[in-house]
C-alpha cells in the first residue's frame, strides 16, 4: 500500500496491520526512526520508507535474526544492480564504503518459542542530494552515481530478493558482506576503545570479536560502537 504521509511506517503498520502479510510505503515520515531514539532524515518524495508485516510462524525465537540477515541481504542485492561497494554494518545498517545509505529497524512479538509476526521497518537515502542533519555519515544513492532511481521498481526488488533470501540459508552471504569483515579496525565498548577483528555474528545475532590481544569479546546489539 502507498501512502502519501504518516508519522513512521511501524506505527501505521502496527495500527491497522491485520493478519495477513502486508506493505506500507510512505512519500514522507514525519517522525521516521532508528533503533533507540535516532531519528531519520528524509527529504518528501525522495527516498524509499517503508514498512513490513509479517507472520513468519516458522522461525524459532532463538533463530529470529534470520529475518534480519535476510532483509539486509535482499537490500544489498538490489542496491546491487545499481552501485558497488555495498556491505552489511552489524547487525543490519547498510553502507556505501564509509557511508550509511539505510537503516533497518525491526520490531518482534513472539509467541511461546515462535515469532508470531515482525514489522521491518526501513529506510534508505535514494534520490536526496543534501542532509543538513548532525548524522554522521549519510550517503545516498543520487550522491553515488548522480541519477534518480525509481523507488517503486526498487522496492518490487527488495520484495522479491527477500523472499528468496527467506527461503534459504544465508549466513554465509551474510557474513561475507560484512562491514569491516577483514582486518582489524577500531571499536568501543563501556570500558574504552580497542582494535578487533570480526570473528563470527552467531545465530543468535551476537557479535564475536577478537582483540589485537587474542581476547574474544561477545556482544549483543548497542554493547559496542564501530568507530569510524
């Protein structure tokens, strides 16, 4: 379903979602968000917002970053088709080289072991050509090869690339479409700054790391800060 303006995509989803699987995208959010408090800039008309119900009875509780890996996966895939240089920022932030082009922000109900249903919701920098917000780092695909992209043929893409990825195993494509998946880079944590390698994300959405001391550290999502 198209819709010309909502507050964010999750709520509307949440509110007049049903039991069958459903899609909402949106022009314009007016209180778009991340994960936590963060916000998400995005000029009217020019990127791609938008939001999924599902009822994925199948996927254990203790699997359920399978959907993560999934969505991000089919992202990249037809983010793909268009420009280069596309990686996986754990657990679910999609970048450009150094630049994050979209956000991932998912919401679960479960049900005894089970998932009962999941919104996804997502965002991505498509045809916006300047960001006045304090955010670190955004890029959008306008800025990467200087054309406007048809966010409706891309989103039909991102549909069809999710399906597919749902139906299969996918860690290894995952992991191999990690940010920073090779080599040691800078990170912190509540006790400081330290250089790490990417070691493994478990099934259960943990990070794995190993420091320059051959120390393994294990985190869950916000426990540690990839510097940049």
């Amino acid at each position: 379903m198209h819709i010309d303006e909502t507050d964010s995509t999750n709520r509307w989803l949440r509110e007049q979602g049903g039991e069958e699987n459903m899609v909402v995208w949106a022009d314009y959010q007016t209180a778009g968000r991340g994960c936590g408090t963060n916000h998400w800039e995005s000029e009217r008309g020019k990127n791609l917002t938008f939001s999924m119900l599902l009822h994925p009875h199948d996927v254990p509780a203790q699997k359920q970053f399978r959907i993560s890996r999934a969505i991000s996966l089919a992202i990249c895939k037809a983010l793909g088709q268009h420009i280069g240089d596309l990686s996986i920022k754990w657990p679910n932030d999609i970048y450009w080289r150094d630049g994050k082009i979209g956000g991932i922000l998912i919401e679960v109900t479960l049900q005894g072991n089970k998932v009962k249903d999941c919104i996804i919701g997502i965002g991505l920098n498509i045809n916006q050509r300047v960001f006045r917000s304090d955010a670190p780092n955004p890029v959008s695909m306008w800025q990467i090869c200087e054309q406007e992209t048809d966010c409706e043929q891309l989103l039909q893409e991102i549909l069809q690339a999710f399906q597919e990825y749902m139906g299969k195993s996918n860690k290894d494509e995952y992991q191999s479409m990690l940010y920073r998946r090779k080599g040691f880079h800078p990170y912190a944590d509540k006790d400081g700054a330290f250089m790490a390698e990417i070691i493994d994300v478990e099934d259960d959405g943990h990070l794995l790391l190993r420091d320059d001391n051959g120390q393994l550290r294990r985190y869950a999502f916000k426990e540690v800060t990839f510097v940049i």
